[in-house]
C-alpha cells in the first residue's frame, strides 16, 4: 500500500468490522421485522419461511437507507477509534 501511495487511506482498525456491513444492517432489519409479527413463528419451517417472505419484502430503499448510512458509520468508527458505536 505505501509503494502505491494509499497507505494514508487505510483505517487503523479490521475492515471486517461489523459497524463497516452493510449486510449487518440487513440481518438487524429481518430481525426487527420478524420480532414484530404476532404470531411469531414458532417452527424452523414456520421460520424459514417467515426469513424467505420478509427477505422478499426488503425494499430499495431500504437498501438505499442502509448504503447511505455509511459515511455517518465511518464517522462514527474512526470517532471511537475502531471501538463500539451505535450503529
């Protein structure tokens, strides 16, 4: 990295850091989303396919609203120097 010049661009912390997934996002959202349905599923299928149908109903712009939420994330990394943050 320093042969190329990009080793100012490198965070001091893992780039596996779960605060950096957008992916992370989308498990919170299946999570919320299936906490709140009355009933809950109470079987592995009944489950399976409750996380098939609200994976389906994940919307782009939820997608946006998680992708967007980045430099507020990275913000918050570098604030707590690679450290917990709300997010």
């Amino acid at each position: 990295m320093q042969e190329l010049g990009l080793d100012n661009y490198l965070l001091p912390w893992q780039a596996s850091s779960p605060d950096m997934s957008p992916i992370e996002g989308v498990w919170g959202l299946l999570k919320r989303r299936i906490m709140q349905l009355r009933p809950r599923p109470t079987t592995t299928p009944e489950l399976h396919q409750t996380i098939l149908q609200q994976w389906a109903n994940i919307s782009s712009q939820d997608i946006e609203n998680l992708t967007s939420s980045m430099p507020n994330r990275i913000a918050a990394l570098w604030e707590a120097n690679g450290g917990h943050t709300r997010f």
